[in-house]
C-alpha cells in the first residue's frame, strides 16, 4: 500500500491581509478633513483571507472483499484507461440504476470499467486518484467612529460587515466520496464539501 499520505497537499496558498483606507484625517487622501468630513470617508479599513490548494488523495476501494486476511481490505486495482479526475457538478449516472448528481468523474461509467477487483495476497491500488482540493475567499470591511475623548480615553465605535465564501464556491469532500466499486450505481458521487456556502455577518463594537 506505498503512497503519498492521506493528507498529502502538493500546493497550498493562502493569503491574508488588513489595510487602512488613505482617507480622512491624517492621511494622504483628504488629510485636512474637517471632523464632519472625517466621520463620513475617515477610519474605513478592508481585510480578507485567501487559501487555495491542489487535490487531496484518494484510492477506489473493493468493499467486502479481504483478499489477503480478514484484517486487511483491499483497493481496487486500475487496468483499464483512466481519465484524469474532472468534478461535475451534475454529472450523468454511473450505471442505469443509478442517478446523476455530483460526481468526481467526468464520465463515472468509464471510471468504473477502469477498476477489477483484486487478485488473492494483493492489497490493491491506494491513493491513486485526487479530487478537489481546498478554495475561498472571505473578505470583510470596517469603519471606525470616533465619539469622543474623556479623561485622555479615546471612545470609538466600530463597524464590521464581513464575508465568508464570498465568490459562494462549491469544493467536494474526497473522504465523502462514493469510491467502491461494488456500489457501481453510485461511483464516483459526493456526499459532502469542504466548502460551506456563503454567509454574512454585522458587527458593532464599543471601544473605550
């Protein structure tokens, strides 16, 4: 069973950053703002992550089968032409019995016919294949009001409006895959994504 491990990411990036807008009081855009002017363009800021990665592994199983001991099921083992992994969002059926959906193949029945069952004393294929990898984008802006000064204490009043997955991208699970390959009506299907739709929060923060 030599492979890469499970967790195996060959590329991953990821960014984050927060910037202060140039505007208002002090700052290069409007410096001179009367306090009216600077409540209004001053104090704004811009902050965001960015994390992209290649496709995580995964290896097409032979469930219930245990061609070496009972201790040791087996992978399914390629012999036929493989098209590279392409997911499809709504892709057609495996088999006849099957339905369409989510797939990690483009073409699930091919995929299937690729794979036989192992032979006595193997331990098929592992980790042969990769699906999606990770991806998203979170962006969120903020205002600080400056209310007033008591005692040298500066009171402020922050604004947060903030995105997660704000490009609402869909990448699928590998682990919640349907990868046996003594379920053909099912091959290839998803059941779960490592992403999560898009959602927005507001936030208000009295500082003092």
């Amino acid at each position: 069973m030599k492979a890469v491990s499970d967790y195996d990411t060959q590329h991953l990036f990821s960014a984050l950053w927060v910037a202060e807008l140039p505007f208002g009081k002090g700052k290069p855009i409007a410096g001179n703002a009367g306090a009216l002017l600077n409540q209004v363009i001053g104090g704004w800021s811009l902050h965001g992550v960015f994390r992209n990665s290649s496709g995580l592994p995964i290896g097409v199983i032979a469930g219930g089968v245990w061609p070496t001991n009972w201790e040791v099921g087996s992978y399914a083992i390629q012999t036929g032409y493989l098209a590279p992994p392409q997911t499809t969002k709504n892709g057609p059926a495996p088999t006849k019995s099957g339905r369409t959906g989510p797939n990690l193949f483009g073409d699930p029945a091919a995929a299937l016919g690729a794979y036989s069952l192992p032979l006595a004393g193997d331990s098929g294929q592992r980790n042969g294949i990769r699906g999606d990898g990770f991806f998203g984008i979170d962006l969120g802006v903020g205002k600080r009001f400056n209310l007033f000064t008591f005692k040298d204490q500066p009171h402020t009043l922050q604004f947060r409006a903030e995105s997660f997955n704000i490009t609402n991208s869909v990448r699928f699970d590998v682990y919640g895959v349907n990868i046996n390959i003594l379920n053909p009506a099912r091959f290839g299907q998803y059941t779960n994504t490592l992403t999560r739709p898009r959602v927005f929060q507001f936030s208000l923060r009295y500082e003092f």
